[in-house]
C-alpha cells in the first residue's frame, strides 16, 4: 500500500466517520429513554442541577456532557445526539490516531470499527453506551501500555478513564473486574513496575479519579449526599439486573445480534483468536481478547438485556478483527473483506437511514413510533397563548413527550390520581392513556388517538 493511497483511504475514512456520525442526526424519532436524559440535562440547564438517583438512573456524567451540547448548539436533536456521535467518531478513529497495530491493520481496524451496524446506531443515539464504550476503550489500551512498557507514565490517562466509566454506568463494576483479570492475567510485567519511583504519577492519578468522582456524584459539591448514592446504587442495579422481568432474554442474544449484523467483524476476529500464538507478544492483543470474551460471557449470563450492550464486545471485536485479517494469507482474504464490507455498509445503511425505528430494525429496541411527531404537530396547531397541558400517566409512560412539547406549560398527573382530581377543566389539552379515556366523560371536547409505541398509546383531548 503505497502512501498516496494510504492517506487517500484515511481521508475517506475520516469523512465517513463524520457523515456517518452527525448527519441527519433528527431523522429518528426519540427513544424514551433519550427523552429521559433530556430531561435531567435541561434541569441543568435551566439552573435545577442534578440530583443522582441510584434506584432509577445512570451517573451524571452523560447528563453533563448533553448540558454542555445544549450550552453550545442549543436544544435540539443534533444537540441531544452530539455527545454520543462525537465519542462514536472518537472510537471509530482511534487506531489512525493512536497508530495501534501495523499501517494496514489499523486502516482495517478503523473501516470495521465505521461500518459496524451497531456502532453506528448507537453513535447517533443519546444515551450512555458508547461514551461508555469508549472509557472502556482507553482503559483497557491505557492499561496495556502501562504493562507492555512497566512503567507508570499512562496511569493518570487510566485513571481518568476508569472515573469515567464509574461516573457513567454502574456496569462499570464489570468493567472493573475485566481490567483486574487483565493485570493478573500479565501479573509478570506488572510484578516489573517501579512503583517507587512513580510517585507523581501515582498521587496525580488518584487525584484525577477521586477528584473526577466527587465533583459529578456531588455535582460539584450541591448534593453531598450523591456521593453515599453512588456506593449503595450496584445493589439495586445487580438485583435488576438479575431478576428484572421484560427485558430478559436468552444466553445466545447478543450472539445472534453479532451473526445477524456483525458477521463478518466476528469472522475475522475468531480468525484472530484462532492465531492467538502469533499475536501472544502484543499485550494489547492478549487484553483485547480478555475484554471480549469476558464481556461476551457476563453480559450473556445476565439475564437482562438490551441490544445496545453490544457495542461493549464489537469495539474490541473490531480491533481483533483487524488483526485476524492481517493473519490471512492469500488474495481471498480481500475477496473475504470486499464481501463482509458490503454487508456491514449495506445494514449500516438500513438501520441507520432506512428504517431507523422499524420493527425489523433490532437495534430500535422498544422504540416510538413516528406517530409522536403528529401528536406533537397537532397539539402545536391547537395550543394557544395561556393555554396549560394535563398529562395523565402511570409509570412515566409519557417518554419521550416532554422533549416534543419542550417550551409549553405541562403539568404531569398519575393515572390513580386522576379520579379525584378537581381542576381539570382548568387545561385547555389533556394527554391521557386510552385505557382511562371515556368519551361520556368528556363532554365538549373533541379527542384523537396516537400510538406512542408498541402497547402504549394515547388519547389527546382539547375543547371544541
């Protein structure tokens, strides 16, 4: 591969990335729970703070790094979206900038690691999995530098990205324990460190993830009590995680979403497990294929499960399977990539430009249906100056409305509540689930029926 080709195809590959990654941004309709994180980075915005919930919601990081995009671009989808499609491009590019593996192999590590179906999805989707993919990945790259060369210089890097995590997903606990299989596993070089000569760089790391975690679990010193939060969260998230029933699913899930969209990463990358003597001097390979396998067999074991957990084992799929392709030997390993790079540009396109929120999409995972951008076209057509909305819910069924209806004056009512409650005439719309809604009860009002997703739909009730 001569040079002039080379820069060629890394400069397709950076504008890919970008494409792939921030255009059209709004061409989905909000998941629930990115309506959810809307919410909180709002209240932030809007001077509320943020108060950390262990038996509801992730870490705050994610909350702050929304607030910030809302900061600069203003709220919007693009704003909503940007955090996690500016780190989906910080993944998709780190093997061309941090030079990892051969010149050939990190071109390849890089094009898996664009085309990915899941990758992509989730890059443009504002919740918390890939920033959370990404802290995985510079601990895991961090950690294996500061093994490969016994010495401490990479340790703040790592633990900056080890706060990260911890201050994103309380599953960062298993992330904790593949990183400590990772130092037993190469415990001979570890062994090999000269700690007492690292000093600084020992007391500038735990500085960084202590001084990381206090400010967000406190955000920044306003809730004290945060910080007692994040210790007593893993117990509830274990439990959930455990026993929680509606998103439990087999062993093989998360196998059958890499075989359906990620074959041919998972071929290439089984070559290299397969090759595993030639790579047994690379450190980074040895921890790569730790953090797959392992990824792989919690979150498999774990009953519950959502598709977008996956991107935890496709990121260090990828990297194995740029070295699996450098393995192959032979002109059919090009025929092999030229097929498998069709396929994952081929779904990468469905998915994600296509049928972005569709049933036969599996990465649309209990998602709104597009009828939510009617409902919120015609409360927009009927909402007037002083006039005042009643939603009617239970369970916080109403994600992702209040984003839709952002700017208007809401007042959110339980299901049980609304029997007894006396100033319903005082509001102009009301918004209420169609099992409550009885027309006899509604008597100079006109009414229409929206499905929000699947199994819950709405009824949007207005005076004539």
């Amino acid at each position: 591969m001569n040079r002039k080709f080379k820069v060629t195809i890394i400069i397709l590959i950076v504008v890919l990335v970008l494409f792939s990654r921030f255009a059209f941004l709004d061409l989905r309709v909000l998941h629930h729970d990115e309506g959810v994180n809307y919410f909180f980075a709002e209240k932030i915005l809007r001077g509320d703070g943020f108060q950390y919930d262990p038996g509801n919601y992730h870490g705050p990081l994610y909350f702050y790094l929304i607030f910030a995009s809302f900061f600069v671009f203003g709220i919007g989808e693009f704003a909503l979206r940007f955090p996690a499609a500016a780190f989906g491009m910080g993944i998709a590019l780190f093997p061309l900038i941090f030079r990892i593996g051969r010149k050939r192999e990190r071109i390849v590590t890089s094009v898996f690691l664009l085309l990915s179906p899941s990758l992509m999805y989730y890059s443009r989707y504002s919740i918390h999995e890939i920033v959370f993919a990404f802290f995985s990945l510079v601990c895991v790259y961090s950690l294996s530098l500061i093994i490969e060369r016994r010495e401490l210089t990479k340790l703040p890097v790592f633990a900056l990205a080890l706060a990260g995590i911890f201050v994103l997903k309380e599953t960062a606990i298993i992330m904790l324990f593949v990183l400590f299989v990772i130092i037993v596993v190469n415990w001979k070089n570890v062994s090999g460190i000269r700690f007492k000569n690292s000093y600084r760089e020992i007391g500038l790391s735990i500085f960084l993830f202590v001084g990381a975690y206090v400010l967000f679990f406190t955000s920044f010193f306003t809730n004290l009590g945060g910080l007692g939060d994040s210790f007593r969260a893993f117990t509830p998230w274990i439990d959930r995680g455990l026993h929680e029933v509606g998103h439990d699913k087999p062993f093989y899930y998360y196998l059958g979403l890499m075989l359906q969209y990620e074959w041919p990463i998972l071929l290439f990358a089984l070559i290299s497990i397969w090759g595993f003597r030639r790579f047994k001097d690379r450190i980074f390979y040895i921890n790569l294929v730790i953090w797959f396998a392992l990824i792989f067999l919690i979150y498999s074991f774990i009953s519950y499960k959502t598709p977008w957990l996956v991107v935890n084992m496709v990121v260090p799929m990828c990297f194995l399977a740029g070295m699996g392709f450098e393995r192959i030997r032979g002109r059919w390993k090009w025929i092999l990539f030229g097929i498998g790079i069709l396929y994952l540009a081929c779904f990468s396109v469905y998915v994600n430009f296509v049928n972005t929120g569709g049933e036969e999409n599996r990465f649309a995972y209990v998602h709104t249906d597009r009828e939510i951008l009617n409902m919120a076209g015609k409360i927009d057509s009927i909402y007037g100056m002083g006039d005042k909305i009643l939603i009617v819910s239970s369970e916080n069924e109403y994600w992702p409305l209040p984003f839709y209806l952002r700017g208007k004056e809401i007042l959110y009512l339980p299901e049980e509540d609304l029997e007894g409650y006396s100033e319903v005439g005082d509001y102009g719309i009301v918004i209420l689930r169609d099992r409550m809604f009885k027309e006899g009860d509604w008597q100079g009002y006109e009414h229409e029926n929206y499905r929000l997703r699947e199994g819950v739909n709405f009824v949007v009730v207005w005076r004539e």
